[in-house]
C-alpha cells in the first residue's frame, strides 16, 4: 500500500502489530538514502497473539516475515510510506487458509 501521513499511517502499523504479543524489526542491509527517499530491506520476527481471521495457528506460534520499506521525507518527517513484505510467507505460518 501507499499511506501518506500520519492519519493513514497509525491505523495501518497498529493493525499489523496488534495480532503479535510481541515483535521486533531489523535490518538486513544499509539503507539506501537518495534525495527525500529512505528505502530498507528488514526481517520481523515475533511470537502471534492471535486474533487473525481464517488463521489457525495457535497463539505463541513464532513467526518470522521480510519486507521493504521506502519512506518519503519532506522536512525530516515522513509524508509517503510504500511498503511491499511477504504477507503469503506470513499468512502461511499463521495457517491461513487451510481451512
């Protein structure tokens, strides 16, 4: 998705986040820095809370994903956020879809 500014972006990081009891992001290479974009490629991994429709993997399950990130600054705040990660590799984990 694209999100720009804070109002788009809250709800879509509190919604990812709220499914894990806990989670943590590193990165896996230098982030590239061009003109007023930050782009990162990161690994999340974390322990699932539960609550996800269609998944059937128990709470405790431990999960890790990987994405990419690119942010757009505009007076050293982000404006854009672009994210692209493998929710099919997380989904799976999660046993969604097996049903």
């Amino acid at each position: 998705p694209i999100l720009r500014g804070p109002a788009e972006m809250r709800p879509f990081v509190e919604m990812g986040r709220a499914i894990f009891s806990s989670v943590a992001f590193r990165a896996e290479d230098e982030p590239i820095v061009e003109g007023d974009r930050l782009a990162c490629r990161w690994v999340g991994e974390g322990v699932y809370a539960g609550g996800m429709p269609a998944a059937t993997a128990e709470p405790g399950t431990s999960i890790t994903f990987r994405g990419i990130d690119v942010w757009q600054l505009q007076d050293g705040k982000v404006v854009e956020y672009r994210v692209a990660s493998d929710g099919l590799h997380l989904m799976a984990q999660l046993g969604a879809g097996d049903r």
